[in-house]
C-alpha cells in the first residue's frame, strides 16, 4: 500500500533535485523510496576498494610508535606547539 508524504525543503534543493531524478529516469517519489529503503539496508562487510587518488597517498606518511595514538597525545601536541 503506498502513502502520501509530504516534505517541507528548501526550494532550490526541491529543483536540483528533480533535476537530477529527470537525468536518471526517475520520478522523484521513486529516488526518496530507493533512498528509504537503503536507510534499512545493513551496511556490506565487504571492504570497499580505495580510490586511485587515495591509494597513492597511502603509506606516504612516516610510521608512527607501535602504540596507538589518542586524543591525549593530541592535546599535547598543540599544547608544545602554541606554547
């Protein structure tokens, strides 16, 4: 059984994006149910591959100590830095 919703959005918001579901093909009833029913879909556990430009950068940065880094040792960072 399908339903009525009414949405209140800013206008030009309500205009791209009827664009957009025009350039796909669809109704824009149609891309809020899809975006609906991905809200109840569970998350893959499958790794996503990286992209290109990311997977350059990977390993780019020295290697930190073997101890993992907190929030702590971020504050004594700024702390010697703006001493």
């Amino acid at each position: 059984m399908q339903t009525k919703l009414t949405l209140r959005l800013d206008e030009q918001l309500i205009e791209n994006a009827k664009l957009v579901a025009k350039q796909s093909g669809k109704s824009l009833s149609q891309m809020v149910a899809d975006y609906f029913v991905q809200l109840n879909q569970k998350p893959s556990s499958k790794c996503q591959p990286l992209p290109p430009i990311t997977a350059s950068l990977l390993g780019c940065l020295p290697a930190t100590t073997s101890q993992e880094l907190d929030e702590e040792d971020y504050h004594s960072y700024l702390e010697s830095k703006y001493q």
